[in-house]
C-alpha cells in the first residue's frame, strides 16, 4: 500500500470529521439533506449532538483498524472505507461549487 495503516487509519477519521462539519454546513445553508436517516434524526436534535456521535464513531472506526489492522479483514475494510469517505468528499467539492454558482 502507498501509505502506512497509521496513515490510512488519521486520513479516515479526518475524512470523517470533515464529511461531517461539511454536512452541517450544506444543511445549514440549505443546499442539501441528510441521506442516513439515523444521521437526521439526530441533527433534528441539533448540530453537537451529530457532530459528536459522528466523530465518535469515526474515532471508534479508527480505534478497531489501529488495533487489528494487521488483519487481512481489516486491511480491505480501510480500503473501501476509504473509497467511500474519498468519493463523498468528491460530493461536497460538487455541492460546494454548486452552492457557490459555478455550476
């Protein structure tokens, strides 16, 4: 792999943290909805609450690949999650430029 577990495991948990503030942002402004809808109920109750179970669980995500990533699992797991946080941060460039009329 191009970068070391430690590495991939702080990029998953900053993708997540980030996926989360851009979140609150582009619903704040009106620019998108929450698709998880355990995710919206708790922005229902408002934006810490959902800031703090989504790093929560972003840092426990984080915790279980640090200590077992030596697991073959493990390894494929960092990879499409990574994947995934990768392409949703690919979204937020869109709504972004969509938000601020370039597109």
């Amino acid at each position: 792999m191009f970068m070391k577990l430690s590495q991939q495991t702080l990029l998953l948990f900053v993708l997540n943290f980030f996926d989360a503030v851009l979140t609150i942002y582009w619903i704040h402004n009106g620019f998108a909805s929450e698709g998880n809808q355990l995710m919206a109920r708790l922005l229902d109750i408002g934006y810490v609450p959902f800031l703090l179970v989504k790093t929560a669980v972003g840092a426990l995500a984080a915790a279980v690949l640090w200590n077992w990533g030596n697991l073959r699992l493990a390894q494929c797991g960092l990879t499409v999650v990574l994947t995934i946080y990768i392409s949703l941060m690919g979204i937020h460039i869109i709504t972004g430029l969509y938000a601020f009329g370039f597109i």
